[in-house]
C-alpha cells in the first residue's frame, strides 16, 4: 500500500500556523489552480425533510429530538424542477437535493429522486443529491439518471465520530463514499466545526478526505447551526478565523477541489465570508434557505462577490436542452 500523501503531524503544523502566513501559502495554492476568480453559486433543496431515524446530534431532521422541522411528504418531481429552474434563472449552476433518510431503499421514492435528477440536468445544471447511504446497484443507478455528484459528509474524525452520532459508524460513511466513487460519480464531502471537537479532529477529517485517491471534488465545510431541540442546541458559536483556518488548510491539502463555505453564514459578518473566500473558498450556497435552516439572501451573496471583486461561476454552455 501507498502512504498516506499527509500525516497527522503535517495537517496539524499547517493548522498552527499563524494565520497570515497559513493565509500567503492557501493563496497561492488557490491561485495556481483556480486563477478564474469564480464562486459556484449551488442551491439546494430538502425534497424530503425530517422523519429520519439517524441521531447527528446536529440535526433538526432528526426524529430523536423535538425541533421545529416536522417530517414532511416528499415533494414531487414538478415542484423540484420548478425550483430548479428558478435556481437557475437566479444564477446557480449547481442544485442539490436532500433527503432525510438513513439509505437508500429500492423503491417508488428512489425512483422519483432519479427522475428528479434528470430534471435537473435536463436544464442543463449540475446534479447533487444527498441521500444517506448508498450501496453499489443504487449508485449505478443514480449515475445513469445522469447525477455528477453525491454529498456525504464525513463530518468529524473518525475519533470523535461516536461522539456525534450513533447509528452509524465512521466507516458506514467510507463505504457509500467508495460506492459513489465506483460508480463514477463525484464526491461531495466535508463536514462541520462548531460541535466541540478538538482541534485534532478537525485536522484528521481533513486529512482523511485530503488522503482519498482521487481527492474528493467537492468539500463543503460548513459552521455548525446550532438548533433549538438537538443536543448540539447550545454550542457557543464558531469563531470565523476558525473557519478560515479550516478552509485554508483544505485549500492547501485539496489544490484543485472545489471548497465551499457552506452552512453558517448567517452568523458571518461579509468580512468574515470574504476571508474565507481568500483562504481558498470558492463555493457557496446560494438563496434565503439551505435545508431547513435561513442562509443570506441572492442579493446579499451577489453584492459580496462583486465586492470581493468575484465573479459568479457563469452556466456551462450545453449544446443539449438549451433552455
Ligand atoms: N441524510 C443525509 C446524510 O446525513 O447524509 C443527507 C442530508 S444531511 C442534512 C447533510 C449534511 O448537512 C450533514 O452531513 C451535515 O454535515 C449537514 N448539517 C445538518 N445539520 C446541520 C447543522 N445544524 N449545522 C451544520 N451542518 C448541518
Ligand atoms: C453540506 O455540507 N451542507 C449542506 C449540504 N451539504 C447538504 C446542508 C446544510 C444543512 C444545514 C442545516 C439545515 O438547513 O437543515
Ligand atoms: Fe438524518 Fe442526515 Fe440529519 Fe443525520 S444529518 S439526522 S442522516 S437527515
């Protein structure tokens, strides 16, 4: 077997770097692989929302705790692609489905979800989905319905992983991971600060997805949010330069992955979101909910990319079902 390409003592000195300097070295890594001075504009959509029997102590959707998410029917086919293609008219070039389940299952439910799919890329727009695990046959499948990426996120450490969630383990998450990939769709996955992990356990979350083979395309790196009702309720809030941090050192580790600054931006001033973006993030998402929870609105996010003096990441010219 290869070595690891990083060790935990290597992500742990970039992660006690001085900030300015850890900010030099994110910079110009980010700059060599992404000169376009782009931010992917992704929405997303809960197309199921709570009912779900796992317990991420995170998790309004959770059915373990009393929030204020209930379990909802899953939307049909046309109102997700109604919202798909408002999602576009506004900008985004990139729409990502949840769904509140522990897996997949083979079914009516799954079916609809590959519809959805190829709605969405019927308008041409970037296919994500995250459905909880998926075995190798149901990836197959995804990928045939035209899907380019899959979000699951590793969340934590594999240390403090137990810590956060019980009904499944670190390694349930590697394995669908490996499905995904296998079925040649891109991964989507990052995970959360804010929970009360060491600073340890921010390091080797980077570091196991810094040392898949290949990297993951996408790692969103989202701030906790903390919700009334789940055990993660009353977490005192992230420090920005926390996030930046956490950011610049997956910039640094992942040159060419897609980092996006995900949940938690309603509780980020726009300094802090633009530090962010110069320690190498270059996604965000984009209209006034993420799942079940507020996020900025299209035209506070637009004003901060010309601000910073970006540029939203303009539609993919398809030949195909111009729209
Ligand atoms: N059920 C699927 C799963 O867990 O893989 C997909 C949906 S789940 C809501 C997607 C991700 O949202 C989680 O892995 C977690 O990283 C993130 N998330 C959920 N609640 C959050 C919160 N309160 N704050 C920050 N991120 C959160
Ligand atoms: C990810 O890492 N963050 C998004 C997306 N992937 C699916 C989800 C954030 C959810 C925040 C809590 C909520 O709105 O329910
Ligand atoms: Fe369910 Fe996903 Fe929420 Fe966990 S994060 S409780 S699996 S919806």
């Amino acid at each position: 077997m290869q070595p690891p390409r990083f060790t935990r003592d290597e992500v742990r000195a970039l992660y006690d770097r001085p900030l300015l300097p850890l900010l030099d070295e994110s910079r110009k890594v980010h700059l060599a692989h992404h000169p376009d001075n782009e931010v992917q504009l992704c929405t997303l959509l809960s197309v199921k929302t709570g009912g779900c029997p796992e317990d991420c102590s995170y998790c309004p959707q959770s059915s373990k705790y009393d929030t204020n998410v209930s379990a909802e029917k899953m939307l049909d086919v046309r109102e997700v692609i109604a919202s798909a293609r408002r999602a576009k008219e506004l900008g985004s070039t990139r729409f990502c489905m949840g769904a509140a389940w522990r897996e997949v299952k083979e079914g009516p439910a799954f079916d609809r979800v590959l519809e959805m799919v190829r709605g969405v890329k019927d308008l041409g727009l970037e296919a994500c989905v995250t459905l909880g695990m998926v075995n190798e046959s149901q990836a197959k499948r995804l990928a045939e319905a035209g899907l380019d990426a899959y979000n699951h996120n590793l969340d934590t450490s594999r240390e403090n992983y137990r810590s956060i969630i019980t009904t499944r383990t670190f390694d349930d998450r590697l394995k669908t991971l490996e499905n995904v990939r296998g079925a040649g769709i891109t991964v989507c996955s990052g995970g959360i600060i804010g929970m009360g992990e060491s600073t340890d356990d921010r390091c080797e979350m980077l570091r196991t997805l810094a040392n898949m083979e290949p990297q993951p395309e996408s790692v969103p790196i989202n701030a906790l949010v903390p919700v009334e009702g789940t055990p993660l309720a009353a977490m005192p809030p992230v420090d920005p330069l926390d996030l930046v941090r956490m950011i610049a050192v997956a910039r640094i580790l992942m040159p060419k992955t897609r980092v996006r600054l995900s949940a938690g931006r309603t509780s980020l001033t726009r300094e802090a979101q633009m530090l962010c973006m110069l320690a190498g993030a270059n996604s965000i998402f984009y209209g006034d909910t993420l799942l079940t929870t507020a996020n900025p609105g299209e035209e506070d996010d637009l004003a901060l990319i010309r601000d910073a003096g970006l540029v939203a990441m303009p539609p993919k010219v398809s030949t195909h079902h111009a729209d």
